[in-house]
C-alpha cells in the first residue's frame, strides 16, 4: 500500500479502535460503536485495495471531480462515502486531511456527553 502510515495515524486520534470484520475482510477504525474508516483487503492476497471514508457529500463530489483515484464509496452509500484506491495518487497530505474530516465527522455525530465520554475515556486510560 502506498500510505503505510494511516494504522499509526488513526489509531492516534482519541476514542479510535480497530477490528477486522471478518464478514468483509476491512480492517475497520471506529470512535465509538461508529465506523468513520476502513481499509479493504483484497480477498485473495490480503492487499489494501480501498481506503474508505465518511465525508459530507459536496466535498465528497468535489474530490471526486479533482482526483481520478477517489471513488464513491466501495460497498458503501455512495452520498456519504468515499474510497481512496490504495496504490492511488492522492497526496499524503490529503488523504490525512480527509480522514481527519472523516474522524471528525462521525465525532460530531455523538451528543456532546457522548463525545466528552469518549475524549475522557481515552485521557484516563493514557495514565
């Protein structure tokens, strides 16, 4: 895969964990109970083929219109997701700007107790 540092990356975000859904064979990043990314394995090899992310839906057409190798979402809704091919020309740079959006997104989406929650759990946890 041509990003070698998105597991390091995201798992750095607080309230991020990992696991591999077997079903679909992703490595999925969750905050919470709510995936905000993904990497798709191909089946066969085990490669990162797809690195999936949740993005509001204008900025989502937008990148889409600006880089051939950002794609609807793969086996997602096409609206709010979007995947990055793995061995694709999407600068570093943005690529980590829009998984960030994407983390901060689905972060958004918890009531602010839950989020609170979820920043603690992270900061009491680093003791």
């Amino acid at each position: 895969m041509k990003y070698p540092w998105i597991d390091e990356y995201l798992l750095s975000k607080p309230g991020v964990t990992k696991n591999l859904q077997a079903e679909w064979n992703w490595v999925r990043y969750q905050i919470g109970d709510k995936m905000f990314a993904a990497v798709c394995l191909d089946d066969s090899s085990g490669k990162p083929v797809y690195i999936t992310m949740k993005l509001d839906p204008a900025e989502s057409e937008f990148l889409r219109q600006q880089y051939e190798d950002i794609i609807p979402g793969y086996y997602m809704n096409k609206t709010h997701w979007s995947s990055v091919k793995a061995e694709g020309n999407v600068p570093d740079e943005l690529l980590q700007e829009i998984l960030e959006k994407s983390y901060r997104l689905v972060l958004r989406g918890f009531s602010k107790k839950k989020q609170r929650e979820l920043l603690e759990e992270v900061k009491g946890n680093a003791v």
